[in-house]
C-alpha cells in the first residue's frame, strides 16, 4: 500500500494512510484506493464481515486475515511517487526487461512453428516432430497458473530472472540439437521459461498507473513485432538468407534471452517475501504451500491438452490413448476444482473466490474466445497461403504473406491503447464485427489472393483490438489487486486450455475435409488432362511435397497435367478451408452474445500504482516497518 522506501521524504504505512485521506484529491481518494485493491463493485464477497474498519488501514496497522497468504500492500498514488521515478534507471530497465521477455517468449513458438518441415528434413524425419510444437504448448500454458500464485506469495524478482534463464539453456539446446529429440528437450525448456515471459500483463500491469494499463499492455506488444508479426519472415530469411539456417533462429534467441536475464537481474526489484510478510518465517510459508493443488493441477490440464493434441495427429479420436487421457485428465481437474473449494488448504494454489466474480470470468472467455479465433487465423492463413496462393512466388513471398493476420492482430492492439474508456461497448462492437470479416473467408478462392489477405488482416486487427482491451480488463476489474498474479494467470492458462480445443477443432475439420475433396476433384482432374491413373497416389505426394524431386517421380506427367492437377487441388483446398472458417462463426457468435455482458471499469482507472521496483531501497526499511507493526499490536494487547 505504502511507500516504506526509506527514501528521504517516504512516509511510514500509517502517514501514508492519513496522508491519502486527506491529500490525494479527486483523483485518487481512500476509497477509490481501498475499492481497486480489494474489491470489484460490489462482487466481492471476501470481506463480507461486521468489522467496519477499513481493509486499507487494517492493512496499515497489521494483517487482515486474508493478507495471510498475499502479504502486504504496497499500492500508492502516482503523486507520492518519488521525483523522477518514471525515469528512473529501475522502472526503464525494467520495462525493457519484460518488452524483451514477451518477445523471447512468443518468439520461442512463433519462429520455429512455420519452418518445422523444413527442419525435420535436416535433422529427421521423425514421426514425433508435432511434439515440438506441442511441448511448449503444454509446458507456457501450465505454467502460466503456477508462476502467477506462487509469485504473488514468495515475490517475482527470481522467478523472473530464473524463467529467462531457462529460456536461454532451452535455446542453446536448441541450437546445437542434432536429432528432433533434442530439439523436443530444448522446446520443453523454452517452454517453461515462457509461462514467465508470457506472464507479461501482470508484470508491467502493476508498475504502472491503473488508468495507464492500456499503453503499458501496448508497449509490451510492440515487443511481439520480430518475435510473433513478422515471425514467419524472419524464420524464412534465416533459412534463405544467412549461413546458419533454421539454427540461426535460435542463436538470436540465445542473445536476447541472456540480455533479458541481466536486465531483470539489474533492475528488476518488486517487493521481496520479506517486504510482503514481514517477520513471518518463510520456512512455514514452503511447508504450507498447496503442493497437492499444485500437483492436481498441472497433472489434469498436462493431460487434458495432450489428449486434445493428440486427437487426429497422433492417434486417431476414437483410440484408447486419446479418449482415457482426456477423460483422465477432465476428472484430474474436477478433482482440483473440489480440492480448491473444500479441502481449505492454507495457501490455495487457486483461491476459488476467483471464480465468483462474474464480471472478470466474462472478461476471460471474451480474452479466450478471441484468442480461439486469432488461432484459427494464424494456424489456417500460411497453410492456406502456401496451398492456394503460393504457386508462382518465392518461398520468401510466402513468408511475407504469412506474416498478415499477427501484423493485423498488433495494429488492432496498438489502436486499442489508444481508447481506454467504455471498453465495453468497445468489446460490444470490435468483437462480432472480427467474427463476420473471419466467417467472411468463407468465400475465398485461388483467384481472390487480394481479397481474403484484406479479410484477414481486418478480421485480425478487430480480434487484436478485442485481445489488448479484455487482456488489461483482466487485470483491473479483479477483487484484489495483490492477487494480479493469481488472476492473470489463471486467466492466461485457461486462455490457452480454450484455444487449445478450438484450434484442435479447426485442424480436424480441416483434416476431415481434405481427405474429402482432393479425392474427389484431384484423381478426375489429372485423369482427364491424360495422367495414367497409377501415377495418381505420386502427384498427390509430389504436389504436397513441392519438391523437384517429387516431381520427377511422377510417371507420365506433363506441365499441362501439371497445371491442371495442381488447380484442381487448390479447389478443394479452397473447399475445405471455407468450411473451417464457417466453424469460427460458431465461437464468435459465443463471443458476441457475452461482449454484451462486458463489465465497465471506467471508475476503477486510477492513478493507483501496485507496487514500485526499488526494493533494493525498500528493503532497508522493512525492519522500521516490522518495529512499528510489532508496537502497535503490543499496544492492542
């Protein structure tokens, strides 16, 4: 709550309280204060008690019951803020720090992800590439929860110094990885490093003023430009265009991960387990922690999302493997959920009071639901590039045009910063308005190359818009604000748990229908243009190949039958992709409904700011705090 910095001017805990009640203006009073860090509009049913004092100064002359797990509160209004703080090399070094993160996480997916063939050809072949992609999946989503709680108990700082760590040992493994297993291992460990990285929205959320979030969550993106906009271009021109190939991807990445580190190592100073707890033994906090719900969560949701994944790639649906890891894993989750609720451990891994606030749950359906439909533009836009649309061009146009939906997803996320009041009408109208230009693509063709890049650049620029407004609303309109961790990464985690099934619904839909269409128009195209109908099976191969010598295999092949073979697939690939983007109509229409129901945060913008970042300061005057906490409870006694 306070600044106990021991900064000449800083005020004690109880001073700061006065000090708001009567100095802070308009802008800012005690009860704007006290409503922001612990309660949203009345849905918080945590302090429902008969004390009528305050839960902002019960913060300042000891514990509240609930402080028991999430410590102390450090928020202040920005005009207490010490002179120069914005400017500081702390608060800069540490905005570079978590733009930089946000760009190795992402970019530990997105750069390798559209060049995977290209590098199981080096390295494979290998019938288990898919769990590259899928085990930083598995491990950035399942991470998500547990670095929010357990860092919203014991502090940030290592967690985030550790996580660009492991970012940077996963690179180097990647690097050097002379088989897909190695890479898999490699992946597994950006992964991990990545549910920091990805932990983006609570991170730079609380060093910065409420009503200033919007700019700070734009800020952070601008980041994801070389590491997720432009991703498929920059994996292409290492491969074409420099000596180290697919590798060079993660040489760049090995740097930007190690400077990362430094910088949260240097600058990086959130309040410590001493500052949140005071003299409490921290010991007892480990031996207390809820390592069952820890458990029971990351098994139910690893399980749950292996299933999901495995489905139609792996295994097919109906096999025992996927059916009893999924059901497993659902019951895993129901288990944890039941945990949460009755078995009152003393530091929940997930409080469950997070669920009962309706307005923030429809915040995270509308965040997932956009991201559901931001996947199925990213997973279907370069495949269909490369099936409908790349015939004639360079690999590297192909790349360029790959790159359209993540660049309309940042322009809608910058514009949105701009516009930080009645983000609910705004949700109310960007939402459905994304949903009809994707359902749209519905109508694309081979001929209609300019046509459906400007649907999906569009469809992904209101769907970005739709991202940046419900993932800030996220972390504003929480019952408390000392619990952003818990919260955003709760939301995060089920974000990636219900994009994770739509986008397995999109790649099935569209598997199921290509094994539809190109047998029904290629083999009678190819036929009639006078292929001989053994050599059918190796013009498939080769045209999904695209290599010249695929092509050569082809018995009895033309460039007339070449040419005519080659459009027919693209008609049924057409075919098939209009009926996964009628699929997406499904979970916009979900979405539209619920935007209706958006909550409004307008009176929650505040120049409040959570927590400063110069505890190498703070922590000095922790034992003045401590004396005067003990004082006063002897006094009460």
């Amino acid at each position: 709550m306070a600044d106990i910095s021991g900064r000449p001017g800083s005020k004690s805990e109880t001073d700061v309280v006065a000090h708001v009640d009567h100095d802070s203006g308009p802008d800012q009073s005690r009860d704007q204060i006290q409503t922001q860090q612990h309660g949203y509009d009345g849905d918080n049913n945590n302090n429902n008690n008969n004390d009528d004092t305050p839960a902002f100064e019960k913060m300042a002359l000891g514990h509240t019951e609930d402080d028991n797990v999430v410590g102390a509160d450090f928020a202040v209004a920005d005009d207490q803020l010490p002179a120069g703080y914005f400017r500081s090399l702390n608060f800069v070094g540490s905005m570079l720090a978590i733009g930089l993160s946000f760009c190795c996480g992402v970019g530990g997916f997105s750069l390798i992800a559209p060049v995977l063939g290209i590098v199981n050809a080096d390295i494979g072949p290998d019938p288990n590439l898919t769990w590259v992609s899928m085990s930083y999946l598995l491990t950035s989503s399942i991470g998500l929860i547990v670095v929010g709680r357990v860092t919203d108990i014991f502090g940030r700082r290592w967690w985030f110094v550790g996580g660009n760590a492991m970012g940077t040992l996963g690179a180097i493994v990647c690097a050097v990885a002379p088989n897909v297993p190695a890479l898999i291992a490699g992946e597994t460990l950006i992964g991990v490093g990545a549910s920091v990285q990805l932990s983006y929205a609570f991170a730079v959320g609380e060093i910065v003023p409420l009503q200033w979030r919007f700019l700070a969550q734009a800020y952070v993106f601008v980041w994801g430009i070389p590491g997720s906009g432009l991703a498929p271009a920059i994996s292409y021109a290492f491969i074409y265009q420099t000596k180290a190939g697919w590798r060079g991807i993660f040489y760049f990445l090995i740097a930007l991960n190690a400077f990362t580190t430094v910088l949260f190592y240097l600058f990086y100073h959130p309040p410590t387990f001493r500052m949140k707890h005071a003299s409490a033994n921290k010991q007892a906090f480990i031996k207390s922690f809820d390592y069952l719900g820890i458990v029971l969560v990351t098994l139910g949701l690893l399980l749950f999302l292996m299933g999901i994944s495995w489905g139609g790639t792996l295994h097919p649906w109906k096999s025992a493997a996927v059916i009893v890891t999924i059901v497993l894993g659902f019951l895993i989750i129901v288990a944890f959920v039941l945990w949460e609720t009755y078995g009152h451990p003393k530091e929940p891994m997930m409080p469950i009071h997070v669920f009962r606030h309706r307005g923030w749950n429809i915040t995270i359906v509308l965040w997932s639901l956009g991201a559901a439909i931001y996947y199925a533009n990213a997973i279907l836009w370069p495949s269909m590039v490369a099936a409908l649309y790349s015939e004639g061009h360079s690999r590297m146009w192909a790349g360029w045009m790959s790159c359209i939906p993540g660049c309309g997803i940042l322009a809608g996320e910058f514009c949105a910063a701009a516009f930080k009041r009645r983000t609910n009408w705004q949700i109310m109208v960007v939402f459905p308005v994304g949903g009809v230009l994707l359902g749209a693509m519905a109508t694309s063709t081979p001929d209609t190359v300019v046509r459906s890049s400007a649907l999906i650049f569009f469809a992904s620029f209101f769907i970005g818009w739709n991202e940046l407004l419900n993932s800030t609303v996220a972390t504003i309109s929480i019952q408390d604000q000392r619990e952003i961790g818990t919260y955003a990464g709760t939301g995060g985690s089920s974000r990636s748990l219900i994009s994770t099934v739509c986008s397995t619904i999109y790649t099935t839909v569209l598997s199921n229908r290509l094994a539809q269409t190109i047998p029904a128009k290629v083999p009678a195209a190819v036929v009639a243009a006078g292929l001989p109908e053994g050599s059918v099976a190796a013009f498939i191969a080769a045209i999904q190949a695209g290599t010249a010598a695929a092509w050569d295999a082809v018995a009895g092949l033309t460039p007339e039958i070449q040419t005519a073979g080659i459009r027919a697939y693209q008609e049924a690939s057409a075919s098939a992709y209009s009926t996964v983007f009628l699929t997406t109509i499904a979970f916009s229409g979900l979405g539209s409904i619920l935007a209706i129901f958006a909550p409004n945060v307008d009176h929650l913008l505040t120049k409040s700011v959570n927590i400063t970042v110069n505890v190498a300061e703070q922590d000095a005057a922790v034992g003045v705090a401590q004396e005067q906490e003990k004082r006063v409870n002897q006094s009460v006694v």
